[in-house]
C-alpha cells in the first residue's frame, strides 16, 4: 500500500465523520422544528389542552390511589387481626378523601378552569403531606405487628446446611 492511498482513504475517513457530524446536526434541527410546529398544532385545539390540563388534575389522586390499593392487598395477609382493620379504617378514609379531592377538582376544573394548581384540594398540603404520612405510618405499624422475618443464614444454620466456598484451583 503505498503512500497516496494512505492519504486518500485518511480524507474519505475524515469527510465521512464530517458529514455524518453534519447530518446528526440537520436531523436534531429537523426534530426539534418538527416537535415546535407538531406541539403548536397541538395547542391550536382546546381538547389538548382540556385534556392534558384534567390529567394533571387528576395525577395526584391516580397515584395515591394505586398506592393505597396495593397497600389495601397486602394488608389481607397480615396476621395480627387489629392491625389489619386498623389498616383497614386508616385506608377506607383515604380512598373516600381522595375520591373526594379527584371529585371536587374536577368539578371545581369544569366550572372554572383555573390554572393555578393552589386552588385545587388535591394539591393541597395537607392531602399530600397527609396521605405520605399515613402510608408510612401504616407501614411502621405492620412491619411491628408482624413476627420478625428469620435471616437466611439463621435459618441455615438451624436446618444444619452447611454453605462452603470451594477453593480455586491455581
């Protein structure tokens, strides 16, 4: 292979990154313009941002709700029968509160509209705060009303089963 071959193929190497440079540059350009004018056709229409608007309304409530339903299920396997209605009682208040908030906000949305998030209840301090706090709260009192869970070691040793690291041959 001689020198100017060499050369030459260092040139195509060079103006193949260049213009591959190039092309990631346009195509990024060509995206965003493309996500400008596709979102400004979006805000056009009013069902967009209705939509999105009641979403975010709504989020908060879906999120605790899905929290407390998956609380709600593993709160059936709990063996101390007091602990689990008062999980039980703890939980029917919050799903009836935030039925309620979702409720109201939507109602309060429908008549109003308003964009700021303060006059809505279900971002209010206290349904936020609240709910986090009584989900950790009926957290700490099942994992104390539950017998402690045995470590796999403990358990191991008391079936007698023997764990070994075979040595490495050199």
């Amino acid at each position: 292979m001689n020198n100017e071959d060499k050369v030459g193929r260092y040139i195509r190497l060079f103006g193949n990154i260049f213009f591959s440079f190039i092309c990631l540059l346009l195509t990024l350009v060509v995206i965003f313009f493309l996500i400008k004018y596709v979102f400004g056709f979006l805000d056009s229409f009013s069902f967009t941002e209705v939509f999105f608007r009641s979403v975010m309304i709504l989020a908060p409530g879906i999120f605790f709700l899905a929290v407390v339903t998956y609380y709600w299920k593993r709160t059936r396997k709990i063996t101390s029968t007091i602990t689990k209605y008062i999980s039980f009682i703890i939980f029917a208040v919050m799903l009836a509160a935030w039925v309620y908030a979702m409720g109201s906000d939507m109602i309060i949305f429908s008549k109003h509209g308003y964009d700021d998030i303060k006059r809505y209840f279900s971002f209010s301090l206290t349904m936020l705060a609240g709910s986090v706090g009584l989900i950790f709260f009926v957290g700490m009192l099942q994992a104390l009303a539950e017998p402690e869970e045995v470590d796999w070691l403990e358990a191991a040793e008391k079936k007698e089963i023997k764990f070994t690291i075979p040595e490495l041959k050199k």
